[in-house]
C-alpha cells in the first residue's frame, strides 16, 4: 500500500478524533447560564490540551510517515493499534472536564495520563519500526540520522508518566497534571523528527518544491 | 509539507464541524411533536448561520491557501488554532438553538459572539502570515496585491465585535445579532480574497483550467 | 477552484452525515433488551431507507460534478445549501424513528418528506446550474443531451411532494410514505444522469480507462 | 467511476464510523469515578474488538479494491450495503459494551454476530463480483487466482455464525463469543486477499515502489 492511502485514512481519524473534542464542551447544572459557563472552565482547559495534543500528534505522525515511500503490513498493524489509542482522547478528555474539580480527579487524570502513555509508546513504536525497517520501505535519511532522534523523541514518554504521578498528589495536583500534558503538547511542536518534507522549509529559507 | 496534506486535513475538520451542527436539531420538551417542531425555530436559526459561517470560512480557507504552494511549521500552527475555534462552533450554536427566547439569550449569543471574534483573530493571523511570508512560501500574486485587501478581510471581525456588543440589549437583541451573524457569512461570500484558483471563473468568463 | 476539491469536501459531508445515522439507532425503555430490540423497528426502517438515500445522492452529485472540469462561486454556493440539507438528514431520521408509531407520525414524516423536497430543490438547482453554464465550466457534453435529463430527474421532486402528503392520512400513512422514500432511493439508483465517467462501465461492457 | 473516489467515500465512513466507537466509553451509574472506571471493562473489551474488526476491515477493503482499476454502477450499490453494515458497528457495541455482565448479554452479542454476518456476507459479495467481474473492471491478476481465495476468505462468515450461536449459552457464553469476535479480527489480520500493491511488501523484501 502506497504511504498516501495510509496517511488518508490515518488524517481522517485524527481530523474526526479532533472535532469530537468539542463534545467535552456540554453546560450541565443548575444556575444561569452565564454562571454554567463560568464554572465550565475545566472543560475549556481539557478541550485545549487535547485539541492542542491531538493537532500535534498529526503533524508528527506525518513526519513519520513522510520518511518512507511505501508500508508494509506490520507498519499499518503498529498504526491502527497508534489509532486506537488516538480515537479514544475524547473519553478521557470528558472525565478530566467533568470531574476536574471534584472528588474524582485524580481517576480523571490518571485516565488521560494512560492514555497518553499508550499512544506515547505506539508513536515510539511506529517510529522505531520505520529506523528499523527504512531501507525496505525506501526511507530516504540514513539509519543513523533517524536513530538519533529516538532519545528526544521518546523522552515525552517519561515526562507523560511523571505528570500521570503528579495527578495522584492532592489538589492542585490533578490540575497541575492536565497544564503539564499542555506543555508537553507545545513541547512537541518545536522538538520534532527530521522529515525530508521539512527541508527548506524554516523561517527564512526558500524551499525547493512541495 | 506541501499545502495538499495541510488542506486535506483542514477540509476534513470543516467538514466534520459543519455535519456535527446536525447535533443542535433536538427535540426536548413537552407537548406534540408538531408544536416542539414548530417552538424549535431558534434551532433552525442557529443551524443555518453556522452552516452558512462554517461553509463560507471553508471557501475563504481554500483561497488563502491557493495563494501559497507550501506551508511551514509556524503557518501549521496558526492554522491549528484556527481550526480549534472552528471545532468548538457546535458548543455555541447549540447554546444559542436552547436559550435564544429565555434568560439566558445574552449569555449564549455574547458566547457565540466571542467564538466568532477568536476565529476571525485566527483567520487575520493566517492572511497576514501568508501576506508577510508570501515569496517564501511560493505565493503566486505579488506582496502588494495580498496586503491590500487586509482592510475588506479583517474589517469582518469589528463587525462581529459591535453584534456580539448588541447582543447585550434586551430582547430582541440576542435574535437582532443573531441574524447579524448569518449575514455577515453572507457579506464573506460576495467579498472574498485574491485567488490566482479563481482567474477567470467568474460569471461570463470561461476559466484557463483547474 | 478544481472539481476535485469541491468534490472532497462534499464527499467528507456526504460520508459523515451517512455515518450520523447510527445515532439514530438507541433503545430506550423498558423491558428485556430483547423486547426492545424488536420493538425499534421504526429505528431500523428509518436507517435503511436515509441510508439509501444518501448513499444514492452521493453518486448522483459525484455524476453531476463529473460533467464539469472546474467550478465557480455561485456552483459552491448552491452545492453548499444542497449540503445544508443533506446534513439535517439525521435529524428527521431521528423523528420517524421515535416517532413513527405514535401520535407524532404525522409531524415526523412531514418533516422528513419537507426536507427531501428541499434537497430535491437543491439538485435540481445544481443540475440546472451545470446545464446552463456548462461550457463555461469545461462540460464535456453537449448542452443538449444535458437538458434532456432534466425532466426525469426533477420528477423524483413530484414523487416527494406526494409521499409526504400520504404522510397526513391516517396509519398506515406514515409508515407507507416512509416505504416510498425508500423506493424513490432505489428509484434514483436505477434512472441516473449522463456521466462521461460512466461510459463503457455498464455490465458487459469493458471500461476505457478510470 | 475511478476506483479513487470509491475508496476516498469508503475510507471516510470506515474512518467516522471507526472513530464514533469512543461514544461506547461513557461513565454511568453511581460511586466514585475509580469504581465505575474499574467496572466499565465490558466497554473497553467491546471497544477494541470493534476498533480491531473495523480497521482490519479497512485493510481488506483495500485489498480488495487494489485488485480493479474502476468501479462500475453494480459495485458501487454492493460497496454501499456492505458499509450499511459497517457503519451501524457503533450500535451493537454499544449494547455489547452495556449489557455484557446484565440480563440482555444474548440479546445484545446476538445482535452484535448478526451484524458480523450480515457484513461478511458484503464482504463476501463484494470480492465474488470482483472475480467474476474482473477482467472487465481491469484486475490485473487471473481470475484462477482470485477465485482460489473465497474459500479462506467466506470462511470467516461461517465462525462468526458459530460465535454467534455460542452467545446462546449461558454466561460466560456472551463474554467468550466477543472475544471470538476479536480473535476473528486478528484472523483477517494475517489471512488476507492477494493484492497486487502487496507485492514485495513482506518483511525481509524490498518493495517495488508505492
């Protein structure tokens, strides 16, 4: 299968995933409706974290995939159990703003923390398996280069997993948990992979062809 | 990334928004099914200014995007908040469908109001970056043509700040911005940006091609 | 802009708004699972036959638009009020199914016959459309063999207007206008537009190329 | 009709109703957010075994579709009731995902495996016209080649009948027929169609190109 039909489907599901956010957004309770607004506000923060997470995942998901020309079976086996864990965002991202501010937080954080773990290792997952596999699929860095950028790449992992324990501390620790996965998201959006796409294409250079 | 890949995954989060709007259509209530229909106006004003908003900003996002042939990591960006606002339109529009004719229309539509004024900040973000980074990016039509009709494009968004200002009038205030709302999706229609895409496609003339 | 792009859009909305339909599947009650499963099949019926008619007014627009090789403003905006349409799809759909066996068919069919006569408008607006301005949009046939379609495929708009008035009977009114709905679906798969995509594609034939 | 646009719809559809499966995870009940997590595990199994069955029934889809290089009317009306199945996926899993540990366990794998079957039989009808069909839609491989398939292809229609029937028994029968399910996901996984974009895609070749 040609990268293009996997990265369509795989763009399709990230851009469904992302809209379906809007789904944590829901005024339930009692009072005027500005008052429900006003108290929604760990709606608002779990709707930004995640539209944020998920944007960025698939800006580096197609970095990923724009190092190979084709995949192979075991590539798109690695991508749809990565998916998997995408599609289910909106679920945690509901329990966080609903329950943000009361006696199941940490259940709440701890949930989503999980889940950023899972695609955490998918996404080290697929990338390890492209380093692996390059040639075969017609990667066209050198192995080395793609290496290298596994450490910083997988050392969101760690950073996941710390702020999923920070979530089992007392308030504010489950709210400090949920601007710590905001940050990481924003973190991966300068320190990504190289792409070949990339080349040319910083402030200040004139790229070469699309 | 070359803008195909940025538009795709635009187009699919414009698409999805605008279908999920379907959600704001939902009978609750109590007497016949025939008299909820006919009480649920609102909800079929709410529906159709959005639609129309979300339908015309997907035109306008296409023709920013035909005037460059690449996009780099910071237009990503600013692209990704922009989509952000856009995804969150069913959250207000279905605020607006419930409380339009009770205590809460001020509320609902000063939200709505604040939703659009953060998507038209988005989109004079987008314009201008195109505008300023235009050679860099490929762009086709020369600086000058894009930077004169910043004024026509951004003069949208002070249109938007005096209905959301008037939705803070009793009734029919909220309904009056409201219908402000929908037309001013309207005024975007006729008045649109530069599109080399668009050459010669205007009634009477035969296009060069597509 | 190119057919291709007002096509993906359109196929984007058409996809999701066919896929929405599951949510009008949902027992609600009491009673065995079993029970209501067997009682929710207005649920199904009213599945079956929106399924239908979306999928068959899928191909039907990507028949229209094959006949142009370019579109202009005014097609988007006639194709985006058809879209408005077929998005609402959903929301009748969810009325006949709730509804379609208690006092409230009536109401729930009307709406349902209102909105497929709005859409028929809006093919018909289309289909007029790319008749009259063909050449100016690349049509690759003869204007003429264009116009002769225009009576068989508008008259489907006369069979919707009657099946929602059966809809105002007594039961089985309703239920018999649904069936219609249904049958004109079937109806519209079988009496279709010219399309030079088509040629050389009906059984027995071998095709020239994609 | 190019295969491209088939594919484009159907990968929507797969890809939307893929995604609608996060509306299965949804806390209810009473106690603290930790005990419904813990005791809402029927959801989860529900969710991955359809999340696995409807992204392998993507690959597959492909597969099947690589084979021709255009679609006639016939198939298009086959590819639509097959994804009439696909797309009510979201439903039984959302009873599976209710009422695994409850009384209506049957009824609800029950309709989960009928809709399994009423699937594979698409499946089934759709690759069947492919080899008949298949010289004049422009497969590339002969039609022995094809045809040696449907026995292992079909075959999986006749287990998910037998799982079905395992639903009937007693508890755990319910819970053993899901997981059946998910073990026929995996089955497809590795036992799939010949396809000519496959070749040279195994692990240990070299591909040919995308």
């Amino acid at each position: 299968m040609s990268t293009g039909r996997a990265e369509a489907f795989s763009d399709g599901v990230f851009a469904i995933a992302i809209t379906l956010l809007v789904l944590s957004l829901k005024l339930s309770g009692t009072g005027s409706v500005k008052d429900q607004l006003l108290a929604a506000w760990p709606q608002y923060l779990a709707y930004v974290v995640s539209f944020l997470t998920i944007g960025i995942m698939w800006m580096n998901h197609h970095t990923i995939l724009a190092n190979v020309q084709r995949v192979d079976r075991p590539l798109l086996v690695i991508n749809l159990l990565l998916l998997m864990g995408v599609v289910v965002i909106p679920f945690p991202t509901i329990l966080v703003a609903q329950h943000l501010t009361d006696q199941g937080a940490t259940a709440a954080v701890v949930t989503y923390g999980l889940v950023m773990i899972a695609i955490s290792l998918g996404f080290a997952g697929l990338w390890i398996y492209v380093v692996t596999r390059g040639p075969a699929l017609g990667a066209t860095l050198p192995p080395e280069a793609l290496r290298q950028s596994i450490p910083g790449f997988t050392g969101g992992l760690i950073a996941y997993v710390l702020a999923t324990l920070i979530a089992f501390f007392p308030p504010p620790g489950p709210s400090a948990a949920v601007i710590i996965f905001g940050l990481l998201a924003v973190y991966y959006l300068f320190e990504h992979l190289p792409s070949p796409a990339d080349d040319g294409l910083r402030p200040g250079d004139v790229g070469t062809g699309p």
